[in-house]
C-alpha cells in the first residue's frame, strides 16, 4: 500500500483498556514509517484527557465499552475542548447501540476489532488524517467575501472612530447583519502569547480562525470580533457574567494543550454605538492591570479601578535607615509599596516599578557606597532590568525582595527571624518535607496556628499562596534530580511528591514551560 504524503506528521493517541490489544495496537505496524507520530497510549478516558493537556494528538484512535470514563464521554469532552481533533471508534459487533452513539457525539469514524490489521487501520487514519489537513487548508486560504470585508471595516470604524453616529451606525449594522442582542456593550481586548513574546505568523493566524470557527457556539448577536494590530477585539453584550464567560470561553476552547496564553481586560459598559471607542480605550489599560492577575486571566474595568492608589516613597526615612543599616525599616517601607501595590484596587503597574526602582536606588547609593560610580551603574542597571522583565506581579515580588536581600546583605531566613520567628519554622519545615502529601490545613494543625492566619502568612512573606509556593519548590527541586540523570520521569515526579506521572508532568510544563523529558536531555 502507498504511503500518503502528509503535509505535517500528524500525531496519534490510543486509548484502550486491554492490556493485550492496547500493546497490540502499538506494535501492529511502522507508524513513524507511515508518516505518524505515536504520542502514547492509555487505558481510559480520564487518562486521555490528562495527556492532552501536555501534548494534543490530531487523532485519537479509542475503544468505547472502558472503566473510569468511557469513550462516549471522551468524544463529548475532546469536541468540547479541543474541536479539531479527530476520533476513531473501535467496536465488537455487539456495540453498535454505542458506535451509533459515538458518532453522534462527533466520532469521525469506526472499526470493527476484529477486522484490524494495520492496513485497515491505516486506511481509515489516512482518510481521517486528509480530512484534517483539507479543513487547514479551506481555513488557511479561504478568501473573505464582500460581506466579510465590509463588516470589518464597519466593526473598526466602531472601534476606533470617535465620530460615529449612532443612527448612521445602526441602520449599518443592519444592513450587514451585524445585531447585538442588547445596546448595553462593552468593548474585551485580547492579547496573545507564546514564550513570553507575542504571538505572530502562522500560529496567530491559525489562533484567529479557530476563534472564528468557536464564537458560532454563542447565541447570535452576543458577540462580534475584530483583529488589529495584534490584538484581538470582543465586542460583546455586557452582564456582570460576560468577562468570566470570554475567559473560560479563550482557556478551555483556544489555548489549552498549546503552550499559548492570554490575558484579557474588558472596558466599561456603554449605552451606543457612539460610545463605543471610550469602552475599548478603557480595555486597552486594562491590558497592563493583568499584571496582578498573571496569565489567561481578565481585568475588569467595571469592577475595578484604575489610578486610585497613590504611593509616596519617604527617602528620608529610607535614607536614615541605610545609614544605620536597619533592615526591619527597610523591609517595612518595602512591603508598604507592595501591599499598596495589591489592596482593594491595583496601583498602576508603571508606577509600581519606578516606586521600587526609586527605593532599590537609595539602597545603591547609601549601601554601595565603596564601589565606583561605573560598576555601581551597571549593577543599577541590572537591577532595574530584571524588574522590567517581570510579567506578572508574583514574579515582580520574588525579584524584588531577592534584590533587596542582595544589597541589604540579608538571607530571606534571618529577614523572616526578625519580623515572624514562627513563620520561619514553618517556612524551613516546608522546604525539608516537600515530597509529603501536604496541604494548607495539615500545616496549620501540625503548627496549631489558624488556617486563615496561616494563608496570609504565606502571601506576605513569599509573594503566592501555598499551593503555589509549595508546586515551585517541587518543580525547582525536579528539575535539579533530573539533570543529575540518574531518575526516570516517575522516580523523579515521586521523590517531590507528585505520584501520578501524568500530573505531574502537567504541573511541570506550567511552571517550566518544558516537558521534564526535555530537561533530561539538556
């Protein structure tokens, strides 16, 4: 049989809970020869969906009649999530009640088991597979109509057009069937991301049309979109649900499974189509107050405030404080800057950076004093840098107090001795027992000190929540044990506490961004 030329390997899951066939099916044939890529296979549903969320297949070959969860349900849950992917159902000649079934949940297709050979199988996968790479390449190519150019000329003219009239503007949007189902609006900007950098070329433009091809499942007139320059613009219905909605929509519909992420803010409500630029002005502020939130998440400008919080630096106590090396006072003004930074509104990102880089100068120059004015720039230099780097506020925290302790010449443990002697046993009891089953509550009663008390003992000294807090110390440590080469995956994922290879796996690649395989062969 002729191999089927594909314009990339596609890869392919198994799912089956027969030990025997499930072995069977990995080695029925060549599928690298063939032009394929095995990525693994499992023995349930549930155990599919969770090596999905670090690798997505192009097709998942699955059996129907399974333990835990069945392939019904996969088929339900994979078109919900990840629409694109393709399924093959395997059945016995007594399961085609459920075959029926699995089709209409969107299965691509079926074989009896046991007419399998690899040819067969190949046959089906290869048919599967065009169907796949013809959808890509209608969405890829496809040429907008006169309709399609006219509606996004009229949706940016909304969108940043001050001068729009309304009425002109209604009977426009008519005109094109572009109706919203209410005039109370809102403008969600989105920017996306991969690696830390914005996300262009093919992948953007691949993004845009599986948004396009997932905004036909909201009800019609709930929400239009535009592109321009990179970002992507929601206008939408507003209701006090609408942001959490798009958020969910972009997490579980866009991005899962691909390495990309997003953040999101969602303007003010407005009443007209004239209105319209102040709500998507307001979004695009939005966009930098992510920064207290962290990725795929979605500032709401109707709920919160922007430019309310004002933080005045006092140098002359700081000064004072440098002269006389008191670091509890140091510290103290600090931590001011970044409570202030996160109480009920958001100070300004900008604002919060120059405030600490105006409290790290000080430092260098009541600190530092010995060193020459050029090395002493170039370390002020590099200090400042590293705090623009950071995306996220979590980051900005650690970084900032890391800086600190570097010029105050003080370990993180002796500044948590001076201002909380008791946290300071929590703390060191927590890096020396990371690969127990531990969590928030267990501490606060081997500690008897109260479980709320505890949480926010965990936010002020560390910058996270425990969980988080306590996944980062796993993952630091992991990433040390496998670069030693001496563990596999399992071993490695057991001696920091996470049992089940699958999760973490997943854990790693969200604080990593790398599979631990790939840190193994570094």
């Amino acid at each position: 049989m002729k191999l089927k030329m594909r314009e990339k390997r596609q890869k392919i899951l198994i799912v089956e809970d027969e030990p025997i066939l499930r072995q069977g099916l990995e080695v029925l044939g060549d599928w690298g020869k063939n032009g394929l890529i095995l990525i693994g296979s499992v023995q349930n549903g549930r155990e599919a969906l969770e090596l999905m969320a670090t690798e997505l297949p192009d097709i998942i070959i699955t059996d129907i009649m399974m333990p835990v969860m069945d392939g019904i349900e996969l088929i339900k849950r994979v078109k919900i999530q990840y629409p694109e992917v393709e399924i093959i159902v395997l059945s016995n000649y007594s399961d085609f009640q459920y075959v029926r079934q699995a089709m209409k949940a969107g299965a691509a297709d079926y074989l009896l088991k046991v007419q399998i050979d690899f040819d067969s199988l190949l046959d089906v996968v290869n048919k599967v597979g065009e169907d796949i790479l013809h959808r890509k390449r209608i969405q890829e190519f496809r040429i907008p109509d006169e309709l399609e150019i006219e509606r996004s000329a009229f949706l940016k003219r909304l969108l940043f057009c001050t001068e729009v009239e309304d009425k002109d503007a209604e009977k426009s949007a008519e005109s094109l069937g572009l109706i919203w189902n209410s005039r109370r609006l809102a403008v969600y900007t989105v920017e996306f991301f991969k690696d830390k950098q914005e996300l262009r070329g093919e992948e953007k433009a691949e993004l845009l049309n599986r948004i396009r091809e997932c905004l036909t499942e909201f009800e019609e007139g709930m929400v239009r979109m535009q592109e321009n320059m990179g970002r992507i613009y929601f206008i939408a219905v507003w209701n006090k649900d609408t942001s959490k909605i798009l958020c969910e929509f972009l997490k579980k519909r866009i991005v899962p499974g691909n390495g990309i992420s997003f953040r999101m803010a969602a303007g003010i409500m407005v009443n007209s189509f004239s209105q319209i630029p102040r709500s998507r002005t307001s979004s695009e502020r939005g966009l930098s107050y992510c920064f207290y939130l962290g990725e795929n998440t979605c500032f709401d400008c109707s709920q919160r405030h922007m430019d309310k919080i004002i933080w005045s630096l006092d140098g002359e106590k700081l000064r004072y404080a440098c002269i006389v090396k008191d670091v509890n006072v140091i510290m103290e003004i600090a931590d001011d800057l970044l409570k202030t930074a996160v109480s009920d509104d958001f100070m300004d990102p900008y604002d919060l950076l120059k405030s600490a880089e105006g409290i790290l100068h000080i430092l260098m120059v009541n600190v530092r004093k010995n060193e020459d004015n050029s090395s002493e720039r170039m370390k002020q230099m590099q200090y400042f840098r590293q705090l623009e780097e950071c995306s996220y506020y979590d980051s900005f925290y650690k970084v900032f107090r890391q800086l600190l302790i570097e010029l105050t010449s003080a370990g993180e443990q002796d500044l948590i001795k001076s201002r909380n002697p008791l946290f300071l046993d929590i703390f060191e009891y927590v890096n020396s027992h990371i690969e127990e089953d531990m969590t928030l509550k267990s501490l606060a009663e081997e500690f008897h000190v109260n479980y709320s008390y505890l949480s926010q003992m965990f936010k002020n000294y560390t910058g996270t929540n425990f969980s988080s807090y306590l996944n980062q110390q796993r993952i630091q440590r992991a990433v040390e044990l496998l670069k030693e080469g001496r563990y596999s995956v399992a071993d490695v994922g057991d001696m920091v506490g996470y049992h089940e290879v699958s999760y973490f796996c997943k854990v790693f690649r969200k604080y990593t961004g790398k599979t631990p395989s790939d840190i193994q062969k570094i």
